[in-house]
C-alpha cells in the first residue's frame, strides 16, 4: 500500500473549520475519528427519528411491489409482511437482474430522506469535524441489501474513488442503520487509518454487475488482522472519511438490511452539481438561506424566499 502522506493541510483545516463550533462530540471522539478515520455513534437515533424514513422505505417498496405486481413477477404485493422482511421476500425466487432494474442503492426525493439529513443529532455531529457551516453532499444513497443478491456486497474502496476530481475534501459520510446491522446480514468494515492517504487507484468490480468500484490490484495489501467489523443496532451512526477504505459483506439473513449513507461537506467545497442537486443543511453565518424540505424536493440548494 502508498505510503502516508503528510495530514498538516487537513489538521490546519480542520482547526480553521472547527473553532468555535457547537459541536456534540466530545475532543476524545473528535481524536479518534481524527486518528481512525471513522467513529461510532451509538444510537443516536431513536425510533421517533428513524420513523420518517421507515415510511419513505415503505413508500418506495410500495412502488416496486406494483412494478413487480404489474410485470406478472409476483402475484402478491405482500402488504402484510413486516418492514425488515417485504423487500427479501418480494424478489424471493427472482433473480439479481430483477433487482437490479431499481439500481443497487437509491436516491429519490421522498420528505423523509430530507428530515433524517436534517436531523440535528446528526448535524450536531458533523459540525464537531467540519464547523457550522454544512452543506449535504447530493450523494446520498439508500441501501437495501437483500440477501442472496450480488448488489449487497460492496468490495473494498474509498468513497471519494466516486468524485476524484471533485475540490471537496473533507467529505464525511454518516452511515445510519435502520434494522440491526450483523455480521450474518453484512455489517459494515473498515480498514482503519487509510484515510491518510490520498485516492488510490480504483476499477469496476466485474462479478456482480453492478458496477461497484473497488481498489486496483496491487493497491492495499489486506492485512485480516486490521479489518474491523462493526456490527451495531438500528440507529446507530457510523462516521467515516471519504478516503477510509471499507467494504460490506453479503446478506445471508433471511431479512433486508436496510442503511442509509448520507454525506456531508464544508459549504465552501465543490457542491458536486454531475452528481445531482445538494442543499444547505445549517448555517451560523447564513441561517436564513437553509433549504427547508419544498426546496429540497425541488432540487433547489437554498431558500427560495430567504426570511428577512
């Protein structure tokens, strides 16, 4: 693997960005997301915050089992199966094509996603590393992972292999679980301290269609030793740096293990425009322009009408 390269420009930064911050993490979480390259927050989400997210996942298998129901792939929508079971159980028997037809992870605009990025337990977090001043990257991604499937294993990567050119640098993905992430239905791993270095290089994974990027050959000589499995409970937050390599393992549940990743950035970065349409999650110097949920669901990146 590269050698490290030096971080005086992020540590600078980072002091620049975090002075004076109303942060919620403590200097001894903030060290170890610093020295780790990712930190766990556990449960920082209650069922009243997931709540509104559960609908938007139930809203959108609500789509696809009338998709299915209408393509004659299934005979029934399974409207009585319970949340962590419908979307296994619907394409139970249908094949990985089938599935992938509504893309390995989704981002549509449905009001539930826009209150969970919104959510102040979690900007709270973000503004501890980047400050006050966060913009919500519009790379955002819903993830079912539904067992059997090749989509739901994610070779190892970095994030920012997805926006290498991109002057956004530091991008924080917030990754939140919305059933119990376990080693059985493929929990996160990271590979910590690789976030000291720079993009490696990267290609698309070949096996399973999707298209997913992984690390080139050559690139990380995997020491099993270091590899850490992060197993958590539905509502728990993962931090991580867009440069930390990580990986997730199939699903061989008999569930979907369903997580969001969510990511966020300094407002003075590349807002990413190729990748589709970010917004202004909080602001200290700019309150007024925040983007309230109407212009979210209208790609728009402020306030339409800012309040004097």
């Amino acid at each position: 693997m590269r050698a490290a390269i030096s971080r005086n420009d992020d540590q600078l930064g980072n002091a620049r960005m975090r002075a004076g911050n109303h942060g919620s993490l403590t200097e001894d979480q903030v060290l170890r997301y610093d020295t780790e390259g990712y930190l766990v927050l556990d449960g920082l989400l209650d069922d009243a915050d997931m709540a509104p997210v559960r609908s938007a996942l139930t809203e959108k298998v609500d789509r696809i089992a009338a998709d299915l129901l209408a393509a004659g792939k299934i005979d029934d929508p399974l409207t009585e199966v319970g949340f962590p079971y419908r979307l296994a159980r619907l394409f139970d028997g249908l094949t990985g094509d089938d599935f992938l037809e509504y893309g390995r992870s989704w981002r549509d605009r449905i009001a539930g996603y826009h209150t969970l990025m919104s959510n102040p337990k979690i900007l709270d977090a973000v503004e501890s590393l980047i400050g006050p001043e966060i913009f919500a990257n519009p790379v955002y991604n819903v993830r079912p992972k539904v067992p059997r499937i090749a989509a739901g294993a994610v070779p190892w990567h970095q994030d920012k292999s997805y926006w290498p050119d991109a002057n956004s640098n530091p991008v924080i993905t917030v990754w939140i679980s919305f059933v119990d992430a376990t080693l059985e239905n493929g929990c996160l791993h990271v590979y910590p301290r690789t976030q000291r270095h720079r993009v490696m290089t990267y290609e698309a994974e070949q096996q399973s269609g999707t298209g997913y990027l992984t690390l080139g050959a050559g690139e990380l000589d995997l020491e099993p030793s270091r590899v850490v499995a992060l197993p958590v409970r539905a509502g728990t937050a993962i931090l991580f740096n867009d440069r930390l390599v990580h990986s997730s393992t199939p699903n061989d549940s008999d569930h979907v293990r369903w997580s969001v990743d969510l990511r966020y950035q300094p407002t003075d970065q590349d807002p990413m425009p190729q990748h589709g349409a970010g917004f202004l999650a909080r602001s200290r110097r700019h309150p007024e322009r925040v983007a309230t949920q109407e212009d979210w669901l209208a790609e728009r990146p402020e306030r339409t009408h800012p309040v004097p």
